[in-house]
C-alpha cells in the first residue's frame, strides 16, 4: 500500500488518488486525465514554429492558482482518462499532423507516470519534448525525468512567499521554484535551435505580470538574473492576465487588467537587466486565447 502514496510534488500530500476522496491536492486520479490535445498556435515563437505546438493539456494542478485562466481543468478536474496506449497514440497523432514539439501542460501531478512512458516514445517520435508547469516541483522527481524533456517551460510566478501563499496556497514557492529552476538547467543547458528557429533544447523561464504586485514582478525578475544570470535560458515576460477568471475571489487588486504602465515598467526592468526572450503586447489580455475544453479532442 505504501507504493500507492504520492509524494512526487511538493505539497507531500501521502494521497492514495485513488478515488475522489484520496485524490490529494491536485484532484485527480493516478490514471491520466487529459483536457484537450491540439496543434497550439499561440506559444512562444520558437515553441509554436511553423505548424503549432503539440499540446496535451492534463487536468488537476498542484497550485490551483485563485486567477487561473484554465480553471475547469485545474481547479475542475475536467477531462477524460486516458489509458498510456491513447496517449501515446495522441503524441504520434500531433507529430503526424506536424507539430513541432510535444507539450505537455500541467503535468506534475503526473510526472512519475510520464517518465517511463516517455522512455517509451520519445526515441520513435524524433521532436522535443516540453515540459510546461507552473514551477512548483520537486527535484527529486525532476530528476527521474532527466533525458526524457528537451524544453522546460516552467513559471517563476512570485518572489514573495506571502503572496504564493494568499495566490496560490504554497508559501514556500519561491524558493522550492528557484531550486526547481536550477535543475531545469542543469539537466539540458542554454537553449538550442534547429535551422527554422524552433527551440529544440533549453528552458524559457514565464512570468505573469499580475495586477497590483508590481513591486514582486521586480523582485522576481532581480532574483532570478542574480541566482541564474541571464544568458543560460530565455525570459517570457506576460501580459495576458485577464480578470473574468478572478472576479469570484476576495482580492480586489485581481479584479481588474494589467496597466501598461505596470506591464512597461516591467520590462524595461527586464530590458534593462540584460533578460533575453519574449514580451507580450496588450491586445493577448484576452480569454480569446484561453483554450477551449468543451471537447476532448
């Protein structure tokens, strides 16, 4: 029974996830549960290339940020259990229809699942894995999937721990991110390109500008080009924060978009510490860009 117990992300809850009342933090089962798989245009542009990147976007999170755009998903659990055949078959199907690398989104509640299957496919699928997350990892599981991910495409969302901890429920983020950052790094180096431009390996490091907390935008951005410089990976500062996904929650300062002055001061903050990578302009502050999860393609 031991063996059953899942510790593999830092919330350590000891959950069987067996059925709905021991499914632990991130609310969903052992089995994969998966929200949407499609071509996805709107990634960074060396991670969407030319055809789209390929995305499996899994349900549950081990965050359940209060102002997640995909909140059916990762506070609803919503999808349809695969079995390891169908998502394997799913990876095939996106790199058949041309996508440019396989993305998985919000996969830690299923990291140690994935890592064997992954060994699996990944010599027979001949395009980069992606690992996209919301920062809040372990190392030691981060470990068990050194050689399997090609990108890491994870946030660093705060810098303070009272903020994580009202957002986000784990006070703790900042550091356990930063520690999960350094092995990011450690397992596959400064970014690589093929010919095109797609990113074959490397970490893009994202943060959401939020409304209100200016101030810890700056603290992030400082904390990361003094712990890991600026060269070894790429920035992807955004803009896309929309309020119609925290308007339930108790903190005012959520309840309205980013300014331009709050989203410009932070990257020429960026500029001006020598980050490299990605800025968004004001018009991606829209739900148009949330996925849909009407259907499980």
């Amino acid at each position: 029974m031991e063996k059953q117990i899942c510790n593999a992300c830092p919330r350590h809850c000891g959950a069987l996830r067996k059925d709905a009342d021991s499914f632990g933090f991130c609310g969903v089962p052992k089995e994969f549960v998966v929200s949407r798989v499609s071509l996805h245009p709107w990634e960074e542009p060396p991670i969407s290339g030319k055809n789209g990147s390929g995305t499996i976007f899994f349900a549950g999170c081990n965050l359940r940020c209060v102002f997640c755009q995909n909140r059916p998903i990762s506070h609803g659990g919503k999808g349809r259990v695969m079995t390891d055949a169908e998502l394997e078959g799913a990876m095939f199907d996106l790199r058949d229809q041309g996508a440019t690398n396989i993305n998985l989104v919000t996969p830690t509640q299923y990291a140690l699942s994935l890592a064997p299957l992954l060994e699996r496919v990944k010599p027979k699928l001949g395009i980069p894995i992606v690992y996209n997350c919301g920062g809040y990892e372990k190392v030691e599981t981060l470990k068990q999937l050194e050689g399997l991910v090609d990108i890491y495409l994870p946030d660093f969302k705060y810098a303070s721990g009272e903020i994580a901890g009202k957002y986000s429920g784990a006070s703790d983020y900042p550091q356990v991110a930063e520690a999960a950052l350094a092995e990011m790094l450690r397992q596959v180096g400064a970014p690589v390109y093929a010919a095109d431009g797609s990113l074959q390996k490397g970490v893009i490091v994202r943060h959401l500008v939020l409304p209100g907390n200016r101030k810890d935008t700056a603290a992030v951005l400082t904390r990361l080009a003094e712990r890991f410089g600026v060269k070894e990976y790429l920035l992807s500062l955004l803009w896309q924060y929309t309020p119609e996904f925290a308007m339930d929650t108790p903190y005012p300062e959520l309840h309205r978009r980013v300014t331009t002055f709050e989203y410009r001061s932070a990257a020429e903050l960026a500029e001006t510490l020598g980050f490299e990578g990605f800025f968004q302009s004001k018009s991606s502050a829209t739900a148009v860009y949330t996925p849909s999860f009407d259907e499980n393609s």
